[in-house]
C-alpha cells in the first residue's frame, strides 16, 4: 500500500469542511442559532432524561463555565429549561422544551438539505464510499478525552 500522502488531500479536505460549515451557519442564521448552540441542542435532544450541565460539557468538549454560555442562550431563547437536580443541590439539569424539539426537527431538515446540495455532486456509489472513509477516519480518531466521537451519538462517559 503506497502511504505517499497526497500534498492536495488535506487542503481539498479543509475547504470542502469549511464549505460545509458555512452551508451550516447559513441554515441555522435564520433559526437565530449558531453552530455550537445546535451541536448542544441535539446532544440534549439526544437523551431521553434531563442533562447534568457537566454532562453537557464532556459532550461538547468544553469547560463546563462556556456550556454555561451555550445553555443561558438556548434558555434565553426558549429551547431548554433548567432545573436543580434533585439527586445532587450542586448540579443543574437541561432539558429541552417544546420549542426546542420543533428546533430540533428544523435543525435536522436543514441538515439534510445542507448535506443534500454538498454532496449532489456526487453519485451514490461515491457517497458511499466517501462514507466509509470519513467512518474509518473517524473510528481512528483519538480526542483529548481519549473518546472518540461517533457521528449518531455524543461521546461516552469516561
């Protein structure tokens, strides 16, 4: 197997990211959510009991102050709710609320959409295999946590 890497791979690799990213940013722009916000929403909306903020924060791969952050704005905009966590004074709950599930599916169709116009460009068959190599690139990858994280599913708990 030739390991000789590519010097286009990884600049064709970060622009096609960025591409992405900002088809993102322009989807969620008029949900009056960034990036980081939705990343949080769908990992609250993705447990069925309320989440302990430092729970929030292991997902998200960030001190638990700037989840802080995050929750006060999706509070601000009605998309979670807080609650004292009855089994620990010290910790806090986030749950989502109404509007944040119908958020949430908005999110997801606008994902879809996204994902649609970046790949329509390719056929089926080269999705496929694009997929299979970002799985395997990604069941490779090893975070500071030392979790890996799965695209169906936040980070598991160390």
């Amino acid at each position: 197997m030739d390991t000789t890497l590519d010097p286009d791979l990884p600049e064709l690799f970060l622009r096609t990211a960025k591409s992405i990213r900002r088809n993102q940013v322009a989807r969620l722009a008029p949900m009056g959510i960034t990036p980081g916000q939705a990343r949080a929403l769908r990992i609250i909306g993705h447990h069925d009991e309320p989440l302990r903020m430092a729970a929030l924060a292991d997902h998200l791969g960030i001190v638990p102050r700037s989840a802080t952050t995050v929750v006060d704005a999706l509070e601000a905009a009605d998309l979670v709710s807080r609650a004292p966590d009855p089994t620990n004074r010290r910790s806090t709950l986030v749950t989502l609320t109404d509007s944040g599930r119908a958020t949430l599916s908005q999110m997801a169709a606008a994902r879809r959409a996204a994902a649609e116009e970046v790949f329509a460009s390719l056929s089926t068959e080269q999705r496929t295999t694009l997929r299979e190599l970002l799985a395997a690139l990604d069941s490779q990858a090893a975070y500071p946590t030392g979790t890996k994280i799965s695209s169906t599913s936040p980070p598991a708990q160390s």
